[in-house]
C-alpha cells in the first residue's frame, strides 16, 4: 500500500513540475507578458457586453503593463464596433486604455454590398482583412483565446 501511495505522490509531484514549468516558459517565452485575443461573433448585447468585461477585468487583476488584450469582432458580432453601438462610449474608453479592437474587412464589404452603405466604425477601431485570419495569426503569436 505504501509502495502505491508513494507511486502516487511522485506522479502528482511530476505533474505539478510539468504545469509550473508550462506557465513559467508561457511566461518567459511572451517576455512575461500575458496576451489574449477575444472573439466577438454574435449581436447579443449581453455577449458583446461579458466580452467587454472580461477583458477590463483581466487588464484590472494584471494591470495594463502585464497583458496585451485585442478584441476581434466579425459577422453579427461587428455590431458592437459600430457607431450605432449601445456599447460606443465604452469602446472608445477602453480603446485609449491599451485594449485593441479589429473589426473584420470581410464583414464590413458584406455589409457595404448588402446596405450600399459601408459600416462607420468607432474611433480607436482598426480593420484587418479577416477577423478569423485575425485570430489566427494572433495565436500563432501565442496569444490565448477566450469566446464569451
């Protein structure tokens, strides 16, 4: 039995070696500074509203020198870039607080065709070619990803 448990405490010594050794090479291999990207797919003003606060929430527990957050919206979700934005006043906010918003090309040249009129975006937002190409790229940088 002793041989079992001892067995037992290596093993979970080990694995917790492994995980403590994985968060110091993330750490050290991003110039021990966190970086996630957070996709915003859907028009729900609920979504668009947990995705607004988990990053302010991470910015605030690390602090905005700690942690790189970029914001990717596309399809229904370019909603909430939009001037017509219930959610504009915070965007910008957040957007000169270091938290970077990308609105997807793809989408906006959707609804330019569909519209005849191209989306206004809020100050402080870029536009990239994709929105998931975005994401992509962003962790191929080792970037994590959440979708609220």
């Amino acid at each position: 039995m002793f041989k079992y448990r001892m067995k037992g405490t290596v093993a979970l010594l080990f694995a917790l070696l492994m995980l403590c050794s994985g968060v110091l090479f993330a750490t050290s291999h991003s110039g021990g500074k966190h970086k996630l990207v957070i996709q915003v797919s859907s028009g729900d003003q609920q979504t668009q509203t947990i995705a607004l606060n988990n990053a302010v929430n991470l910015q605030r527990e690390l602090g905005p020198d700690n942690i790189a957050i970029e914001i990717v919206a596309y399809g229904p979700g370019l909603s909430l870039l939009t001037d017509k934005s219930t959610q504009k006043q915070r965007v910008e906010s957040l957007a000169m607080q270091e938290i970077t918003f990308s609105a997807c090309g793809n989408t906006m040249k959707k609804v330019e065709k569909k519209s005849g009129k191209k989306p206004v975006l809020i100050e402080g937002v870029q536009v990239v070619p994709a929105g998931v190409l975005r994401i992509m790229q962003l962790q191929e940088q080792g970037y994590a990803y959440i979708r609220p």
